[in-house]
C-alpha cells in the first residue's frame, strides 16, 4: 500500500467508526465491523487508488456487511429471541442539556434516518454519494433526510420538559 493511500484510509477511520456505530448500535459490533470493513478495503484498495475521499467507499462495504449479517443471523435466530433491549447509560455530568435532548431524539430514529443523518448532516456527503452506498435512487435519500429531519425535529420539540408552577 503506497503512503498516500495509508494516509487517506487513516484519516477516514474515525468516520467509519461512526457511522459503524450508527449501523449496529453497538460499541463491539461497530468495532467489529470496522475491523472487516478495514480487511475487505485492504484487500481492494488498488481498486480505488484515484479517489480522494475514500469515506464512500468504505461506508459502502459496511453497510453491504452490516446487511449481510443480518441476513446470516435471520437465517438461524429469529428476530424475537435476538432483540435485546437498550440499557439506559447515564452521564455522570451534564453539560448541555440541549445537546443531549438531540443525542437522545437521534438515538430514536428509525434505522433509516439515523442512517441517512449520519452521512449528509454529519459526515457532509453529496445525495448522490449517499445513494450509491445505500443502493438507492437519489430522490428516496432526499425523502428520507427530508423526514428524518422532521422525526428528529418532532422528537427534540414534543418531548416533556419539567414545567415550574407559578407560586403566588
């Protein structure tokens, strides 16, 4: 592997790993996906070599894992007995509250949107691009962003927040 391609697949790491985290909502399960999206991308990196931006590539080979392994797990574990419910983690501090209220809204998103959020409000990629790593047309990205936009919206804005009563 040249230095350059090195350099551009080790700066993308962290926007892996967060999208990675997005996927499977799971620190070990995104560790591992990483981890083979990593192996399958050093196996092929020649294919890419001209790409400046190899984020799109490497979000797309771990979306097509994550969707494989779903579809390995179905195959011998039905989807009842293999949810298991989040466990709430608490801040020890917390800081800004407003922050926290999107960070939990987000968290809440259906798959989709959390998804589609991810890679055009986080990691800033073109609707194009992000329809080519989720296999889908443009205009469904549009739709989705467009609606988890508003989901994300209703969330943050609908949820109950401690009223004081007015003391006379």
């Amino acid at each position: 592997m040249s230095d350059d391609a090195d350099i551009r697949l080790q700066t993308a790491i962290p926007a892996l790993r967060r999208y990675a985290r997005v996927l499977t909502r799971d620190p070990s399960q995104a560790d591992d996906l990483v981890q083979d999206c990593l192996e399958r991308a050093l196996t092929r990196l020649h294919q890419v070599r001209d790409l400046p931006d190899l984020r799109p590539w490497l979000f797309t080979i771990a979306h097509r894992l994550n969707v494989n392994h779903w579809r390995q797990l179905r195959r011998f574990v039905s989807m009842t007995d293999a949810s298991v419910p989040d466990t709430p983690q608490k801040e020890a501090q917390i800081s800004h509250l407003e922050w926290q209220d999107v960070v939990h809204a987000f968290e809440h998103l259906s798959d989709d949107h959390r998804q589609i959020m991810l890679l055009v409000g986080v990691e800033g990629l073109q609707y194009g691009v992000v329809a080519e790593i989720l296999d889908l047309p443009v205009g469904t990205v549009m739709s989705r962003l467009s609606r988890a936009r508003t989901a994300l919206h209703n969330l943050v804005e609908h949820e109950e927040r401690p009223t004081l009563r007015r003391v006379k």
